[in-house]
C-alpha cells in the first residue's frame, strides 16, 4: 500500500462530498463543467482497474468512495443542468 497515493485520494476526495452536498442543496450546478466531471470519474475507474489487476489493497475502497462521489456529481449535473 502507497501511504502517499492514500493522503492524495483523502486530500483530493475530501472536497467530493460538499460540492456534491452544494449542487443537491441550491440544484445549480453554475460554474461546473460536466466534461471536467466525467473526465476526473474515468480517471478514478482507471485508478480502481489499476488496483484491481495489479496492486490491490485497501486503497481500492477510496477509489470506489471518491468514484462514486464524482458520478453522484455527475448525475446532479445531468439533472439539473438546464434548471432555472
């Protein structure tokens, strides 16, 4: 396990949860870029496919949280993308 590859996702994934809570709470997502979105969440599904096929540990479950994070962003964007 890399401790460092561990506090970059903690670091990195601990910003997921309240733009997430932010785009629930006021259902605008102004300023998002649904492209930047998919783009970071297929980042973290290649990470995941990186863990899973040649190193896996429990730095596995952070990728899962902050991937499942971004695409709960992702669907908010999608949602409420055209809301007035």
């Amino acid at each position: 396990m890399s401790v460092f590859e561990a506090i970059m996702l903690v670091c990195f994934g601990a910003s997921w949860p309240f733009s997430v809570y932010k785009s629930w709470k006021t259902k605008n997502v102004e300023g998002k870029s649904g492209i930047f979105l998919v783009h970071v969440l297929l980042g973290y599904l290649a990470g995941i496919t990186h863990k899973i096929v040649y190193n896996l540990d429990i730095v596995l479950a952070l990728y899962v949280l902050n991937a499942l994070l971004v695409a709960s962003d992702v669907s908010l964007w999608i949602r409420y993308r055209n809301h007035d």
